[in-house]
C-alpha cells in the first residue's frame, strides 16, 4: 500500500482523498479511521481501511504497517490527550511502522508564529525533522470557509463584523489546500521541503469588497476592537471556549499572524488560485 491518509472524516482529509483519487489507483491508498463503522464508505468506494486512534500510539503502529507514504492531518486542540503528545505518537508510530515518506499540515510560519494555534505546530515541526522521516510539511495559512458565519450574517443584514484590523490573510479554500496537499504526496520526496501555502494577501476590507462585487449587494462593515467583538460574541450567547478561540484569531490577524507572502501555493498546484470573488461566489452557491 503506497498511501495512507488520516483525517479523512473531516472536510480536509476527505478533500485530498479526493484530489489524490483522481490520479492514483484506490488500491494504492488506504485511510485511517477510529472505527469500523467510521470506515464503512470508505471500504464500500474501494479503500483499504486501517483501524487507529492518535491518542493510542500502539494503533497507529499496526494501523501504518506496509504504508510508503503517511499524510498526517494534524488533530484538533482541546481533546483529552494533547494534540502534541498525539502529533508525537503519530510520529513514533510512523518510524516504528517502516513508513518512509510524511506530509504534515501545520501552520502558516510556524517557527515564527506567536498565533495561539502556534505551539503545537511548532513542536511537531521539530519532532518531524528529528525523526529520520523524509518530509514535506505545508504550512496552511486560512480556509475562507473560516469565514463562511461573517459571510451570512453580511448578506442577512447583520452587517460585515470582524476585529482583525488591517492585518493581511492568504485565504484560499479548503479544497485548494487539499489538492496541493495531494500533489505533496504524488511529487518526489528526494529531500525534505517546507511550504507556506498561503494565498494572495487581502484584509478583511478587500474580503467585504469582494463579499459585495460576488453578490452584487452594498453591505456594511463593521470594523471592531478585540473587547468590543469579544462582547457582541458573549452577547450573542457562544459558549466561552468559542469566544475564546475566535477573539484569539482575530488579534492573530490584527497583529499580522497569517502575513505571509510566498508563491509555494501556485508553485506546488500548478496553477494560479481562485481569483477571492470568484471563490466567495463558489462558497455561497
């Protein structure tokens, strides 16, 4: 078995088992699920299913037997083990496993990020490079679904609200993350490689501009400070975790967290992104 891909009950695993479908053999990809019933479509469109949790390194070791080729979507935050302690089991396990070859999912600039989603990103970098492993990892900068709530409550009257300030941005959506991470895995692995996937650099200013010329409508915007935004969030009733994480993300912004300028987005697809009007409209259809 050639591939192994994890997260793919999620919108980016499931987008690059996608993307890597349309050129290489089923038989030549498995997935990695936390259940038999979780991997039922999968086995019934074709793939090998592989049973293993990243909180149980032991799994994941049998999980990754006879696998070339590992595509580690990082875990979530918050979970009962830690996402790090879980990054470091998957990375263990891969080396336990024989596995050759690793594309991990990280953070844009990561080694450089004070972002409160930094530190475990940074910490599985490092372990990546001291494992032996061949690598590439693809510093994913910003999904524009992220912004999909902003984009509804705009076009329900509810105004453009946001709190990041200036700060710059290089959304892109999920499914152009996913197919770069696809051509990451298709592409040589001669050495190892780092990639700051991150598109065209826009505030939320020339985001609203581009929310009206997509819908043809004149819109408000709403430019916030931090406690302002944190307020109307309470307001509106988000649990506090919630709050907390998206008035972390907008100071990250304001504060040029997600500022990065590279072309190793277009470079690794083989073509220019999608222009962010034309985007927004594909998000909203």
């Amino acid at each position: 078995m050639t591939y192994l891909i994890t997260g793919v009950t999620g919108g980016l695993g499931n987008g690059v088992l996608k993307a890597l479908s349309k050129t290489v053999s089923h038989d030549e990809i498995a997935v990695l699920v936390r259940s038999e019933a979780k991997g039922l479509p999968f086995a019934e469109a074709g793939y090998a299913v592989r049973i293993g949790d990243y909180s149980d390194k032991e799994s994941l070791v049998n999980a990754f037997s006879g696998i070339e080729t590992l595509m580690f979507v990082s875990g979530a935050p918050g979970q009962a083990v830690s996402r790090e302690l879980q990054h470091k089991h998957v990375i263990e396990a891969a080396k336990a496993a024989g596995i050759a070859n690793l594309v991990y999912t990280s953070l844009a600039n990561a080694e450089g990020s004070h972002s409160v989603l930094a530190p475990d990103h940074i910490a599985t970098e490092a372990m990546i490079k001291q494992s032996g492993l061949t690598y590439k990892i693809l510093r994913n900068n910003w999904y524009l679904e992220n912004e999909l709530s902003i984009f509804q409550d705009a076009l329900v009257g509810k105004g453009f609200v946001y709190a990041g300030g200036e700060g710059k941005v290089g959304w892109a959506l999920k499914r152009e993350y996913a197919e770069a991470a696809a051509q990451a895995l298709v592409q040589s692995f001669n050495d190892n490689h780092i990639y700051e996937l991150s598109g065209p650099r826009l505030s939320y200013a020339d985001l609203h501009q581009a929310l009206e010329t997509a819908t043809g409508k004149t819109i408000d915007a709403v430019s916030m400070t931090i406690s302002d935004y944190k307020a109307a969030l309470v307001s509106a009733g988000l649990p506090d975790e919630v709050v907390g994480i998206v008035t972390a993300i907008q100071s990250d912004i304001s504060a040029g967290e997600l500022d990065v300028t590279s072309t190793d987005f277009e470079t690794l697809l083989g073509h220019a992104l999608t222009p962010v009007t034309e985007a927004i409209s594909e998000l909203l259809a």
